[in-house]
C-alpha cells in the first residue's frame, strides 16, 4: 500500500511538472493553419511564412512544396514544407510508399519509422542531405508522411547541421503536433 501511494504522489508529481513545462513553452507557441486550413501545427512564434519568392530559390520546382515555414533570422537554415501530392494515398498504403521513397533516397541512408500522431497513422524518414550552399556541412532532413482527405501528405522539417542541437527537438514537437 505505502508504495503504491509513492507511486502515485510520483506520477502527480511528474505529471505537474510537464503540466508546468508545456504552459511555459506554449507561451511561445502558436497554432498554424497549413495548406488552405486542411492541417494545422503548433511552430514556436519565431517561425515566419516563408515569401513566395524565397521558396522558388530555396525549392526544386517539381518538388516544391504549397508552404513553407521558417525563422528569418536564421536565414532560412531551419524550416518547415508542407506539400500535399496528387499521389492517391490511404492509410493502408502508406506503409509501402514510405518504403518506397526511401529507396528512392537510399544514398542518404534514411531511417525509417512509423508513429501515429493525434490518432493518425504516419511514418517518418530521417536523413542527412548534402547542403548545397555549404560544402562541408549537411541539413537534417525529417520528412513525415500521411494520408490527408485521401492524398499524399509530406511534411518536412529541415536544419543545417550546424544548428541541429538546437532546432532538432523543436523540429519533431512540431512535427507531433500536426493534426488533419
């Protein structure tokens, strides 16, 4: 009995404490509609939308995202994309197109994983990309996937490596807060 009430007082201490943390931080937190309100995340009040012209440079243009998120006094070194496909896509089906794309971008050697976010099935690849503007650096490349009214959703945040211990976690909350 004595340790069963321990374990209780601990949890209700532990569960104050992240009570307490997540007030403190969503102070500096806010609540973004994405692609037309189809989406939303949670992205510190740092992050800025990105300006059209910025994304045509920043952006391959088959691959450009419909939005992109970023904090403008870090030069566009850390942000997020949001583009939902064409590409038809269910749950049942995102298991085998993330395995897909990550062939696709095997010499990046991308981990995979799969989590469910908000109720949500989603799988998540992670990967170092070679950074274009920096020879000797990398960006930090987490691309999250899920099926959105029936189409291909990828979200993906991005930081050179030079700010990933720094960005990294802010990067993965925000990804874990998307709801659709």
């Amino acid at each position: 009995m004595k340790n069963r009430f321990r374990h209780i007082i601990d949890y209700l201490l532990l569960a104050f404490a992240n009570y307490k943390e997540r007030r403190q931080h969503a102070r500096f937190e806010r609540r973004i509609k994405i692609l037309n309100g189809k989406a939303k995340i949670t992205l510190p009040k740092s992050f800025e939308k990105m300006p059209e012209e910025m994304i045509k440079i920043k952006y391959i243009s088959n691959l450009r995202p419909s939005e992109a998120w970023y904090i403008p006094h870090e030069r566009g070194k850390v942000s997020f994309a949001f583009r939902q496909t064409d590409t038809p896509m269910s749950d049942n089906q995102l298991d085998a197109a993330a395995e897909q794309i990550k062939q696709q971008l095997s010499v990046h050697s991308p981990t995979l994983s799969a989590l469910t976010v908000n109720e949500k099935k989603m799988r998540r690849l992670e990967m170092i990309t070679p950074d274009s503007t920096n020879a000797k650096g990398g960006i930090l490349s987490i691309m999250q996937l899920s099926s959105l009214n029936g189409k291909l959703f990828i979200a993906t945040f991005n930081t050179t490596l030079d700010l990933k211990y720094k960005y990294t976690e802010v990067g993965k909350n925000a990804l874990a807060s998307i709801r659709h």
